[in-house]
C-alpha cells in the first residue's frame, strides 16, 4: 500500500468538511483511484469539533480504522488551533493546510512543534470574491488536492466542473461560481 | 459488465432496494433508523419504483405493516437501526412465526445508553433469538450482494422466513468507497418474481395467518421454524454459488482470510474484519502464521462448519461488538465456543469484547490480539477468556 494517501480533516459541524472529505473522495473516484471517505460522528451540532477521513490509493482499501497517522491534514476553522490537536501523528514529510487570513508565521507557533510544511490560504477571500457566500469546503477542497498532490490539478478541474454541471443542472450560476473558486483557490494557496 | 461506482453502504442498499423494486416498504422515515428510507421514497417519488411506501408512524407499526403486506402476498422490505429495531422486537417474532420473507436492512448501532449513535452489533445480536436470518456485511460491496441475495434466501420453499441485511452503522453505512454494482436486467433475472404458495388475497384458497395455538400445536410450530432455520444453511450456499455466476464474487456461510494454515485465528463479524487482513498481511510478511475467519451468516448459526475451518487453530480469538452481559463474553463468543466444545476442539479460545460505542480499532490493536494468541498458545488462556479491547485505563 506504498501509494496510499491518508487525509484528515478538522472543521466545525456546519462548516462542510464532512462535505468536503466526501467530495474528494468522489473525484478522485472518478480519476480511476480506490477512495474512502468518511466522517466521524461526535456530537451532532452546528459549531462542534468534528473530523473527517479520505483514503486514496491505486489499490483496493480494506482498513476501516480512523487515520492516525495522516499524511495530510486539513484545518477548515483556525479557532480549532487552540482546542484541538491537530497535527496528532500527521507525518513530517505530509503537510497542514489551514484556512486563515493570518500570516503562516502567525500559525506555525500554534502547531505544537510541527516540523514538516504549512500551508495556509483565506477561504473566506475566495469565497466573497466568486461566490458572495462563504462558504470555506470549495477552495479548501481545491488547495488540498494542489498542496497533497494527490491528484493532477486539470483533471480535478474537468472532474469538478463535470459533478457540479450533473448537481446544480438548473443553477448555472453556482457552478459557474464553484469553478471561479476552485481556480482562485489553487492560485491562493502556499 | 459491472457497473463501477463509489456509494456509501445506505446508498448501496438502497440502490439494491430499487433494482429489486419490491411490493410494499413500510418505514419509519428519520432517526433511529438511517437516511436509507429517505433515499428510497426519493426513487418511488422520482418514479424509478413503483413500490408502495408507507411511512408510518413508528418501528412498531413499520413492521406491524410488513407484517400484514406479507401476509396479503406482497413482496416486502423495511430498515431500520439501533432503538428502531428495539422497538420492533414484539413483532419481530410474529414475522418470523408466521414465516414471513420480509427482508429487512439493519444498520447496526448501539443502544441506549449512554445515549450513542455509533456502531455496535447489540442492536441485531439481541434479535438473534427472534427466528429470523441473519447476514452481516464486511463493506459496503458485501452488503450490497447480501441484499441482492437476501428474497432468494428467504422466499425459498425450505426457508420461509424473514432476512436481516446487517452492515456497520456510520463506518459502513455513512463511509463512501468504490462498488461494482450489477446491472438492473441481471439483478431482476436473479431476484425473479415472487410467487407465494399461500397468502390472504388468494382468490381460490381461504386461509388464516397468525391464528392462536396454545399446547396443543404450538411447540411444533417453534420445531418447525428451527427445522427451515437449519435447512438456511444450504439454501444461502446454494444462492450464492448463483450468485456468483452472475457478479464473479464468490460468498459463503464464512469467509477464510489465510484460514488454512493458520496458528492464530481470529473470528469476527462486520467491517473490523478488513482492518484484521491489513494486519494479516503485516504479521504473514514477518512469518506469523495469521489468519481470519469472517462471519458472514450468523442465524442459522452454522456451528460444524465454523469449528471445521478453525480446527487447525493453535489459538483463537473470538471478537464481539456487543455485550451480553453474562460475565462469559457476547453473543458470538458463547455460541462459537459452545460449539467448539461439542466440536472437541482443542485450541485454547479466548473472546474479546471491541468497539462498542462505536470505539475504533486499528491495525496496531489487532497485531496485539495475535500477539497475545501466540502467548497464550505458551502460556494457556486461563483467567483471561473474556476481556475488552482498546478500554482506557
């Protein structure tokens, strides 16, 4: 299983990052791979701490565990920087992507020692400049696949804008604000 | 060719539902039970089935309902999880005794409490006395075919009774992964039509369901249920050999994971089991004779042939996700010793409690269980038959 790529995410109920795990695993899906996606159910409401998985390998996945030992972690609310332990086991040759408008300078003392790469990027700024809503699973989804690498950033576009078209078949205008996103969220992300 | 999709196991089985486009679905529409009926009726309501879906009011009368539909003659299905099927528990027996082939899928979750949604077997494992057929699913592929094998199973003229489709609350049922899914022609040539001998609207023949029999006739009746629970046995192997003419995916009444030379054998049911081959592979790749043995049919309890694939073992690990409360182990560590004793097995057995609430188990906690089954293959097993896994100190 040397091309396994393990993913976690950390968001707040509400926030889309069950959402988000979900449609990475769809799209990559799409691309031929095996996936897992899959939340992790803790208190049901709207602002508390939850985690979401994604598994993405060439190879059939029979583990059903929880991750661990991610290769990627993924942080869609900063304020879970203080609460939550978020880099716990995440490799140091993976990376963290957190969603802020701070400087990573700001965020790597938050971190707990973590030694491999940060990235971050502004959600919420790509969010109001393409979909006027904020609405942070759509560029962290798209920064993710670029930061992790684990699928080629084209493909993903033509994968996304071809499940969005089948979803939104009567909204062209939130598609059309999805890919603006998607785009504008691969350029803002380092 | 197979349909290649990724689904979550309430997605899978309702897609099973709608190929299969039963008669009747009663269902209680939200929480205990799943999304599942919500994603049915959505199929019914966008005229892809043509099925009769009642939302009814509670499990209770969710099964009440399948109960009389199946009794008029009409091929039906419902689902539900955790305190649903508690709820359901009267009546789940009044299916059963009236040899009723409802098919029903069972997300299983703990019951209450701690008040908890996560996976545990209790809530079907407390049903296991109820007379009705058991499968349990590994992922979200295997619950699929088990559904899609489940009328075939229960409509059968030596059966005749009703089927629980199991699979793992949330880990399977809410986790999306890759499925091959058959396509609709071949599902409906495999199901095929329902054709009751007996039932209530028969024009040409006056019959009575669910009528009173005291000593006179009722013990042969409960006889007569054990003796279609054992005649199961054969049917779902013979369902599944056609099934796998038609999917290429092979199922039996268990399934052995590096069984035949194993030292070291575990026994589980559900989605651990794929977390139990990653660590199978680990420990065959340092030469620890590891090996697996999946449940897959729990009622009838298919007790020769289970101690016939386990009887080479050294050691044996026997885990449940539910507890019974009996100071000796769950429900499935009682019976498999049970037979084990009757079996004169000789491989020292212990039972291991996990994943109750929902508690997740990891690769590294299963390579600890095989580690301690080659010790107590050294040592012996006594005083510690029964215990928990991954519990906080």
């Amino acid at each position: 299983m040397a091309n396994l790529t393990e993913i976690r995410w950390h968001g707040r109920g509400g926030q889309g990052a069950k959402t988000a795990a979900l449609l990475l695993a769809d799209v990559a899906f799409s691309t031929g791979k095996f996936v897992q996606g899959f939340p992790e159910y803790g208190p049901e409401r709207m602002g508390a701490p939850i985690t979401a998985y994604d598994r993405i390998s060439d190879h059939d996945i029979r583990v059903h565990s929880n991750i661990y030992e991610p290769d990627y972690v993924v942080v869609v609310d900063e304020t879970l920087l203080s609460s939550v332990d978020v880099t716990n086991g995440l490799k140091e040759e993976g990376a963290i992507l957190v969603n802020t408008a701070k400087d990573k300078s700001e965020i790597i003392p938050l971190l707990n020692g973590y030694k491999g790469r940060v990235f971050t990027i502004d959600a919420r700024h790509v969010c109001m400049e393409t979909l006027g809503k904020y609405f942070p699973n759509t560029p962290m989804l798209a920064a993710i696949v670029k930061v992790s690498n684990v699928l080629d950033q084209d493909v993903f576009l033509k994968e996304m804008e071809e499940s969005l078209k089948h979803k939104f078949a009567r909204k062209p205008e939130v598609l059309e604000g999805n890919m603006k996103a998607l785009r504008l969220a691969l350029e803002e992300v380092h | 060719m197979a349909i290649k999709e990724r689904m979550s196991g309430n997605e899978a089985i309702a897609y099973a539902m709608k190929q299969i486009n039963p008669d009747v679905m009663p269902a209680f529409p939200i929480t205990p039970s799943t999304e599942l009926p919500q994603m049915v009726s959505n199929y019914i309501a966008n005229g892809e089935m043509d099925t009769e879906f009642i939302p009814v009011e509670s499990e209770h009368s969710a099964m009440s309902a399948a109960i009389g539909a199946s009794s008029a003659g009409a091929r039906t299905m419902t689902a539900t999880s955790s305190a649903g099927l508690a709820f359901m528990w009267e009546v789940l027996y009044v299916a059963a005794s009236n040899r009723l082939p409802i098919a029903m899928a069972v997300v299983n979750r703990a019951l209450s409490g701690p008040i908890n949604i996560n996976c545990e077997h209790s809530d079907s494992m407390g049903a296991r006395d109820s007379g009705w057929l058991q499968i349990y699913a590994e992922n979200n592929q295997e619950a699929y075919d088990n559904f899609l094998q489940a009328y075939r199973i229960a409509e059968h003229k030596d059966v005749k009774l009703p089927i629980m489709i199991c699979q793992d609350g949330f880990i399977i049922s809410h986790g999306v992964q890759n499925i091959e899914l058959l396509e609709d022609d071949k599902v409906k040539n495999f199901v095929g039509e329902y054709h009751p001998e007996h039932y209530l609207l028969k024009e040409d023949e006056v019959c009575s369901v669910g009528p009173y029999a005291i000593t006179n006739f009722g013990m042969e009746g409960k006889k007569a249920q054990a003796h279609a629970m054992d005649s199961a046995k054969k049917v779902i192997l013979d369902v599944a050999a056609e099934f796998e003419k038609v999917s290429g995916r092979k199922y039996g009444l268990y399934e052995g994971y590096e069984l035949e030379d194993a030292e070291y054998v575990i026994v589980a049911i559900g989605s651990v089991c794929g977390t139990i081959k990653d660590a199978i592979d680990e420990l065959r790749s340092q030469g620890v004779k590891a090996g697996l043995m999946k449940v897959r049919v729990f009622r009838p309890f298919p007790a020769e042939e289970f101690t016939d694939a386990i009887k080479g073992a050294k050691a044996v690990a026997i885990m449940d996700r539910a507890e019974s409360y009996s100071s000796q182990g769950g429900p499935l560590g009682s019976e498999l010793m049970a037979a084990m004793y009757r079996g004169h097995l000789k491989a020292e057995a212990i039972n291991i409690v996990y994943g109750l609430c929902g508690r997740d188990v990891n690769v590294a906690e299963i390579r600890e269980v095989y580690a301690q089954l080659k010790d107590i293959e050294k040592n012996g097993a006594a005083g510690r038959e029964y215990q928990y896994l991954g519990l906080r100190d």
